[in-house]
C-alpha cells in the first residue's frame, strides 16, 4: 500500500462456503503480505448448512498472527455453534 494509507490492526476473515484452506491461504497473505502492519486475522468459518437444516449448526472462530514472518495461529479453534444459539466467547487482551 502507498504510504499515505493506512493498515487496519485486525482483520476478519469470513468464510461459509469457501473452503478452510482457502481462508487459511487469505490470512497468509494478510499478514505475511502486510510484513507486520495487520497484528491479528481473526477466521471465523461457518460451516455451509446441510441437506434439511434451517439454521447453523457448526463453525468454529481461530485467531492468527505474524511470527519471524510466518503466519501462525495462536492456540486452538474455539467452536462457536454446538446446535444451540451463541452465548458468547472471549478472547483475552493478551490474544488480541
């Protein structure tokens, strides 16, 4: 980007029908593209809803971050759908 722009400090990648490894692919570029400028992508994947099933029933939420200018993801998934309305999740301070 020119240097008159600005980077966002975290971004939110989104994805219901595009594959995992896709989103995976998006927050490479994101981060290892912006050599630092974006500290956190945030993947939030809703899985697509299958044959018979009227609302979301799967997804899960993962945070990445730049690490010796590499990609990682910190920690684990944090499911967010277990068959019943969302309730809530956190990250804590020191995750974002």
């Amino acid at each position: 980007m020119p240097g008159d722009r600005y980077w966002p400090t975290i971004v939110f990648e989104v994805g219901y029908a595009e594959p995992y490894d896709d989103l995976k692919d998006d927050v490479k570029l994101l981060l290892e593209g912006s050599e630092g400028r974006i500290s956190k992508v945030i993947i939030i994947k809703i899985e697509p809803l299958r044959e018979g099933e009227t609302e979301v029933q799967r997804g899960f939420v993962e945070m990445w971050h730049l690490s010796e200018g590499r990609a990682k993801k910190d920690g684990g998934r944090k499911v967010i759908f277990h068959n019943y309305p969302i309730s809530g999740f956190t990250f804590t301070n020191s995750q974002i």
